[in-house]
C-alpha cells in the first residue's frame, strides 16, 4: 500500500510531463507547417493548416479537429493568435489544468517555444482566453529542445 501510495503523484506527474512534452512537440510541427504555408496560418485555423500539410498529420497522433478550427491532442488545446504587428503566433493550453497538463506554451512560426508555469490554471479549457503573446506578458520563458 506504501509503494502504490508512493508511486500514484509519481506516475501523474509523468503523465503530466509527457502531455507537455507532446504539446510542445506539436507546436513545433504546427509552426513548421506555419513557415511553409503563412496565407493558411493566417486565417487562424488550424484544421485548415493540418489539410494543407498532410505529411504532418501523420506526426500529430490522435489530433482532433475543433469546430472553431481549434485543434486538441493529448490533451491540450491548440489555437492561433495574433501577436504585436499581426504576426500569428501557436498557443496550447491544457484541456483541463491539473489533469492533461499545468503550462501553456507559446510559439511563432520560425521561432522557439515559450512556456507559461499557469499555476493557478488560468488557461484550461476550451472557454479559456487566448493566452497573451509572449513578448506581451511577464512569466514567459524559452522552453529548451526535448
């Protein structure tokens, strides 16, 4: 009973890793299919992004396409925003905070991703607000490569 007590926060917190290594690994595919198709990025939906890069589909396992041209994957949301000039920049946050993952993270095409600690889960959910651009906002850091 000790070593199930023991393992189950252990296992969570794996859990919750892997989901936010996963997000930002697809955010680096999304900003990839970014660079490659702007006009497409541009119009803010991701579906669309996605059905112009097929080869990436294959890499995004289990992506769900949204209504809204949002897209969910290993339970995090994924959505465009527009940063300072217009520029869009890939947001994800977590499905449900404390449960598919705590940080939200942020990236624009051609760049490196930032993260967001969330501790409070501010942005969880789809009702939550697009989160701020990086550039925008205090607590955003580089996220190293995995």
């Amino acid at each position: 009973l000790v070593v199930l007590l023991v393992s189950l926060p252990r296992l969570r917190r794996f859990a919750l890793r892997e989901n936010e290594t996963d997000a930002i690994r697809a955010l680096r595919v999304l900003a990839l299919d970014g660079v490659a198709h702007p006009e497409v990025l541009a119009g803010g939906n991701l579906g669309a992004l996605l059905a112009a890069s097929p080869d990436h589909r294959v890499r995004l396992e289990d992506v769900e396409v949204l209504p809204d041209g949002r897209l969910r994957c290993h339970g995090y949301l994924f959505a465009v925003a527009l940063a300072e000039g217009g520029r869009p920049i890939l947001l994800a946050w977590p499905w449900e905070h404390g449960t598919t993952g705590l940080a939200a993270f942020a990236i624009e095409p051609g760049g490196e991703p930032f993260g967001l600690l969330n501790e409070e889960g501010v942005y969880s959910g789809p009702d939550s607000p697009l989160l701020p651009p990086p550039g925008l906002s205090p607590g955003w850091i580089p996220v190293g490569r995995d």
